[in-house]
C-alpha cells in the first residue's frame, strides 16, 4: 500500500506519467481522492458532484469542465503505472496444502465479459449481431496458491479466449498446474504446456480425436459403448489412459463422469436452442458426449489420483466468484453515458482499487490459513473492504501512519465472521484443500 496510497508516491508517479508536470490545485492526491469517491457506490458520480466533492473536501475550486480535461492519456498511463506496481506486490506466504503441494503454482484465468454503449466500437468492438456493438472484456488470472495475480488485461469483447491462450504460451512455468475453462482449449497449448515440463487439467473439447491403445494400434474411442457400458454396470465415474490428437498424439488421464438424466436433458435443451440459432445439426456423437463431465491431465496417477482430478478442476469457480463480486461490488459493468477517455480511466482506478483489495485480502488469507487451518470469504471481505472505502480515503490523508492504522484495522475486522461458510453435502473450495487420499482409498474431508 505505502507504493500507492502515500501523497509523496502519487505524486513521483504523476510527474514520471506525465499526469503532474506543473504545479496545479488538484494534485495527484487530491485526484485520487476524488476517483475514490468517485467509485464509493456502484455507478459513477456525475462531473458536478466531483466538483462540488473538490470544493467540500479540498476547498478546491475547480469546475467540471476543468475535472473533464483531467480524463486523457496521461491520466490513464499514470492509472496504469500504479496497476503495474501493484501487480509486482510478492505476497510472503503461499499455502501448501494438500494436493496443491506437488506443484510451483496453479494459475487459473477466466475471461469476465459486459456490455458497452455503442459509441465506444471503435475502439472496444462487441460480438455484433444480435449481440452488443461494443463490449470489455478484463483477462484474470491469479495463482490459487500464492494469491498472486499473474495477468490483468483489459481486452475487445469480440476476442476469443482460444487466442488469448496461444499469446500468452511463453506465461507458463516448469512445475505449473495450469486450470482451464473450455474457451482456452487449443492443442498447441497443451503441446506447450508438456514442453515447459508443466501440468495442465482442463475439459475435453467436443471436437478432440481421443484414441486408446489396443493391441499396439491406436482404436478411436466409442462414447456411445462407454455410456452404455457405465448404465450397465452402474457406474457413475471411470478412469482411462487415453491419447489426444490426430497427427500428434498427446497422452493423458480421462475422468469420465455420468450425468444424471435431468441433467443431461436440461444440458441438451441448451445445445439444441444454441446450434438452432446457428444454424447446426446436432450429431449423435455430440449428444452421448453430452452425457458425461470429461476431465483430461498430463499428472501422473502417482502425484494426482484418479478421484482427485476433477475435484482440482472445480477450483476454477473460484475465478466465476470473482467476477461476480466485481460486478456486484465493484459495478465494473455500470456505464454511465461519458466520454471513452473518461470511462477507461474510472475503469481503470476500479481495476486498481481490486487489486489492492486482493492484495490486502490474500496476505492477511494465507496468513490465517497458516496460524488457523482456516479460509477467509473472498466475497465478505470484499464487500466490507468496499463498504469502507471512507477508510481508505482518510489512510490517504494521514500517509504512513494512517497505513498503519488501516492495516490494523482489517487485520482485526477480517478476523472476525469473514471464513468461508462449509455447506452440507457440498465440496467447497476449503475441502479441496483438505482433501486426503487415506490407502483404504476412502476419501476423508477434514
């Protein structure tokens, strides 16, 4: 915090930006002030307001066509300098437990998408059709053990994860676990991946050739014999060694699990209405594929056992968690009708505002999880965090010492009703982590 929220390192940051280049009445810090409040409720204050904030608050007299000018690009290289320095912030602990402890880290990325007004599809073009002209998207990726944001990029709604997998190959670290949703599943990725001597478990894309090896020869493998060989034998969840791929064939560990009839009828109804409005037949091979959840790995059975596979997958709602609180708390996705300069700037001190809260949230996380074998709610700490941004504002004016205090202050309140809430019959992300594989091969959630 004191390499952003103190007035003499706003102020080297502006001036090294370009923001500050000469002596003004809203100085660096009175700018940021005026930004957090700006974002102390879930939709953008008006210009009058901030002005009438500036004068209340500061005994600044500015109008707010003079606030206006503030929004270009220095004001946004000075936004982005101070993500980057955040972005750079080591969290100290890392949290060793079960599984997880086989691997350096387990990044796990998702794409959140919303909508935007149509004058901003030059420059943020949305899907068309009969979808947004214009729309964000922000690229995120944290790993699951350090807490450490790896990547926060904003991006055109229209890009597909796919190629956002590709252009980000060289991310990838020997002794990474790498957890992927469907949207970034490309083969070259997985050929990286193993290359890197690094780990990956991910969906099965409808679309992959998947072959056994039978009697030396490779023997593609019929879904259709699988459902009704699992029916048969009552059978709710198999395990196969498998090979991916037509030309290059990759070999990895399949999870195969039974949908439950509801559930697959309800899934169907989706895929028809989806490939009606597109256009497509549906094939009968997609439709038994669609019976099942089918989880792929390159870990060996040694270091990850078969159970284990898709309950590591699942960690990845986590990811749809965070989008989620930054919509709900944050209203990343409220936009007021504003200039585009503007707009991305306010954007943008919102993305630094939710990375200083999770750094604040996954330092004092990993280190109750040490002391207390317990784990904070990303959601309740972040809607207290938010809900008293007021002490966040008066930190700024009181520099060190008022960091000081602050920290003291969540460290306290954070201690307090914010642990994550075990739901009955339901595997949460703090089970996961508890997880122990006993030799009796009996699964034991502590």
């Amino acid at each position: 915090m004191e390499d952003v929220f103190t007035s003499e390192e706003l102020e080297a940051t502006a001036r090294e930006t370009g923001f500050y280049r000469r002596e003004s009445k809203v100085r660096p810090s009175v700018f940021f002030d005026l930004l957090m409040y700006d974002m102390s409720s879930g939709e953008s204050k008006s210009l009058s307001q901030l002005s009438i904030e500036a004068r209340s608050e500061h005994d600044i007299g500015v109008t707010k066509q003079g606030i206006d000018k503030k929004f270009n690009e220095h004001t946004l290289s000075f936004l982005k300098k101070l993500i980057e320095t955040q972005l750079s912030v080591e969290l100290d602990l890392h949290l060793d437990a079960g599984w997880l402890s086989s691997f350096n880290r387990v990044p796990i990325k998702d794409g959140t998408r919303f909508h935007l007004p149509e004058e901003y599809k030059d420059y943020l073009p949305g899907s068309g059709g009969s979808g947004s002209k214009a729309g964000a998207c922000i690229q995120f990726e944290f790993d699951l053990k350090s807490g450490k944001i790896e990547v926060m990029d904003l991006t055109a709604s229209n890009k597909p994860d796919v190629k956002d997998a590709l252009e980000f190959l060289d991310n990838v670290k020997k002794g990474d676990l790498i957890i992927r949703d469907l949207g970034y599943y490309a083969f070259k990725s997985f050929i990286n991946i193993i290359k890197k001597e690094a780990f990956f478990i991910s969906r099965l894309g409808a679309k992959t050739n998947v072959f056994e090896m039978r009697s030396g020869n490779y023997k593609k493998l019929d879904f259709k014999a699988v459902y009704h060989q699992m029916k048969r034998c009552k059978q709710s969840r198999i395990y196969k060694n498998i090979f991916i791929g037509s030309e290059e064939k990759i070999p990895v560990r399949l999870a195969i699990e039974l949908m439950p009839d509801d559930v697959y009828e309800e899934r169907m109804r989706k895929i028809k209405k989806l490939h009606t409005k597109k256009g497509y037949q549906t094939s009968e091979e997609y439709k038994f594929l669609a019976r099942f959840n089918l989880f792929i790995t390159n870990v060996t059975k040694e270091v990850l056992p078969d159970k284990v596979i898709s309950s590591l997958y699942r960690m990845r709602w986590q990811i749809e968690l965070i989008f989620k609180i930054w919509k709900s708390v944050f209203g990343i996705h409220h936009v007021r009708k504003m200039k585009y300069q503007r707009w991305l700037c306010l954007l943008h001190f919102k993305l630094l505002m939710m990375i200083i809260n999770w750094n604040i949230i996954m330092a004092q996380r990993n280190y109750h999880y040490r002391w207390k074998g317990k784990l904070l709610s990303l959601n309740k700490c972040f809607k207290t965090l938010f809900d008293n941004i007021y002490r966040l504002r008066e930190t700024l004016r009181l520099g060190q010492k008022g960091i000081v205090k602050f920290i003291k202050w969540v460290n306290r309140i954070l201690n307090e009703n914010h642990w994550i809430e075990r739901k009955k019959n339901k595997l949460g992300l703090e089970n996961i982590f508890y997880i122990m594989f006993c030799k009796s091969n009996i699964y034991a959630y502590i």
